[in-house]
C-alpha cells in the first residue's frame, strides 16, 4: 500500500477517479445497513499492492462482510492505441460501492494525445439510451513529477430527450472530478475532488421530486524513503431535499450525510520484515429519508478508531505472506422512525486478524493473486475471506 515514485504512480481507488451523480442512488438510496463489522471488514479488504492510476489491467477485491452481503471492488481498463501512438480507444470497466449503494460503470471512449495533453470523450453507455453517461477528460502531464486531470461528466445526458420512464431533470445535470498529483523532492501528494452542483429531478412514476448536491474529496500525502510516512483523508456531503405526492399530500422529506475519515501510517521499508504501523479513523453521520430502497427517516451515527499493524513477509521468490491485526473501538447509534425495532446502540472493542498469501503469477508484470482468511479477535469466530486479483496489462 505504499505510494512510491513519480506522480504517475499514485494508486487508483473510487475516490481519485470520476464519480458521476447516479439518479438511482437519489431516489432509491443505499438498499443496505451497516452494522458493527461492516467497516472493520471493508478497513481490512483494502489492496494489498498499489493500483497504478491510468494503468491498464485488472484490478479487485472481493470479501465477506457478513453472511448475505458481499464486498466488491473490480476495476478493468485496457488502453488500445493506434500505430502513430498518438490516438487510442480506452475501455474502463468498474463495479464498486459508495454510501450510497452498489454501482457499475461501464466507459468507452477514444482520446488523443497533443504533446504533454490528453484530450478524450468517452460513455457509460447503456441499452436505454437515456441513461447513458458521457465524459470529457482533459489530462495534462507536464514533467513526470505533475499531473492534472479534469472532467465534465453529464449523467443520464439524454434523459430528457429520450427518456421513457416519466422522469426528467428539470435543471442541468453536471458532476465535476478534478485531480492534482505532484512530486517534489520526498514528497507526493494527490488531490482529487467529486462535485456535483444542485440537481432537481421529477420522477412521476413515484410522483417525487427530488433535489441534490453531493461533493466528496480526497486528499493523500507522503513522504520518506526508509521510514515512508502516508497521511489519506477523505470526506463526502450530501444534501438531499424530496417532495413525495403519491395520494396528493405532498410531504416533504430531507436528507442529509456527513462522512470523513482518516488513516495514517508510517512503513520502516529498511527492515526484513518491513512493517507498517497505522491508525484509521472514521465518522459517518445520516438524518433524513433514506429512499425508496428502504423507506426510512434515520438518525444514525458512526464512529470508528482502529489501530493497526502489518507486515510483509517473502517466503519464496513467488509467495509473499502479509500478515495484519486491527484493533479498535466501534460506537453505532442507529434509529428510525418507521421502524422502531431497528434502533440500536452499539459500543464495544473488536479486532481482526487477516492472512493474506499472495502470489506471484506473472513476474513480468508484477501480477498478483491473493487469498486471506481472517479472524475476529473479540470473539472467537471466523471473519471471512477476501480474495484480490493485481494484475497489470
């Protein structure tokens, strides 16, 4: 997970790539709860070997959370270039989860190169053409140590011309993601930004009307060589406003999230072992109407503080073993006014041990499989499987 070398070689996560606003996720919501083990589980599912950003293969993690619900992160791009090296057809694929649910995208796009600037137009393209994404990318790279990289995404961009579900935008819809890396001397950093300006939607399938901002960013800074010291902070806000007339009473609804977490780490890259030694810290806070998916009024509260170590041990020339433990405290506060039976409160220590052996399948390219069971060290019980797939093209 260490982030070495040039700006190029930051690693690639769904915070520092182009995060369009996704109708679903306004009027249906996240279709899942969280409970006490969801964010330890997905804290320890993280890559084990860093994501190259704008480089072409495969790239996944997939693990229990709990025995219905699966966490999955896949990412897939291939890069095909034309013969004078200067256009190129790009296909990115990716199936992941944010707050606000489960989604995919699907982009193909051409892009051209103008000396140190990349210019390409790519579509989450889809069999109703109303919801097709559309993407304008503007990358400029110039020096190795620099990078930035700007989109216009325009979600759903034919919605209203083709659309025949009965819901249209009655405002323009734009999300904006920008991004910064750059090395000076030891230091590296990234910034990358999701923004989404007010939305107003009309579904009269549903009979709601629906407005939404969202913005999320992301901040990553590092530095060292024999001791590597990483800070990553990450912080999302949504304000969602509804007016929902099914009977004729037009009962208005809000939503609101305040999310930001932090992790900080320091890895001794001198020493056999090459430990890192870490803390992650995360506050997630929800009032309001959820959506349709669960057709709830919350107040939930979470608030997560682990510690952790890990290490990275070559047992062969192919089979490397990385061992981690996390330890910490988890306070959950959740309550609903629909449902008063769901309410609960939780506050307890809990801990996990993961094992992951990795091998080393194409050492041309540096392509890993990875397999870890794992182990909760508050009870004795088995904490699921994870399996991750690192696979450079």
């Amino acid at each position: 997970m260490v982030v070495l070398g040039s700006a190029a070689s930051a690693s690639a996560d769904i915070w520092s790539d182009p995060h369009p606003f996704r109708r679903e996720a306004l009027i249906e919501g996240r279709d899942f709860e969280y409970d006490s083990r969801s964010f330890l589980n997905r804290l320890s599912y993280r890559p084990l070997f860093t994501v190259p950003a704008g480089g072409d293969g495969i790239f996944g993690s997939a693990g229990s959370v709990t025995s219905t619900e699966l966490y999955l992160d896949v990412a897939v791009q291939q890069t095909l270039r034309f013969d004078d090296q200067r256009h190129s057809v790009r296909l990115n694929y990716r199936r992941s989860e944010d707050y606000d649910g489960y989604f995919d995208q699907q982009r193909f796009g051409y892009g051209m190169d103008v000396a140190d600037l990349r210019l390409a137009v790519s579509g989450d393209v889809r069999g109703d053409k109303a919801e097709t994404d559309v993407y304008f990318e503007a990358d400029w790279m110039p020096s190795e140590d620099a990078f930035w990289r700007v989109n216009l995404i325009l979600p759903d961009a034919y919605l209203n011309q083709k659309g025949e579900s009965e819901a249209e935008y009655l405002t323009s819809a734009r999300s904006w993601f920008v991004e910064w890396r750059q090395q000076w001397l030891a230091w590296q950093w990234r910034v990358a930004i999701n923004t989404t300006p007010t939305i107003r939607l009309f579904d009269s399938v549903v009979d709601q009307a629906a407005q939404a901002e969202q913005h999320r960013g992301m901040l990553e800074l590092s530095v060292g060589e024999k001791w590597h010291w990483q800070l990553r902070a990450e912080g999302e806000r949504a304000d969602r406003q509804f007016v929902i007339d099914p009977d004729g009473l037009a009962e208005e609804k809000a939503f609101r999230r305040r999310m930001h977490a932090v992790t900080t780490s320091v890895q001794a890259t001198q020493w056999q072992l090459t430990p890192t030694f870490g803390v992650y810290y995360l506050r997630l806070e929800e009032d309001g109407w959820t959506g349709l998916a669960r057709s709830l009024t919350v107040a939930d509260r979470y608030e997560e503080s682990y510690a952790f170590v890990a290490l990275n041990h070559s047992l062969t020339q192919r089979w490397q073993w990385q061992p981690a433990v996390y330890v910490g405290l988890t306070q959950q506060h959740r309550s609903a006014e629909e449902d008063p039976d769901r309410n609960s409160r939780t506050d307890r220590f809990q801990g996990k041990l993961s094992l992951p052996f990795s091998y080393l399948a194409k050492a041309e390219t540096g392509a890993y499989l990875s397999l870890s069971p794992s182990f909760y060290l508050h009870r004795a019980a088995f904490g699921g499987g994870n399996l991750q797939l690192h696979w450079p093209f």
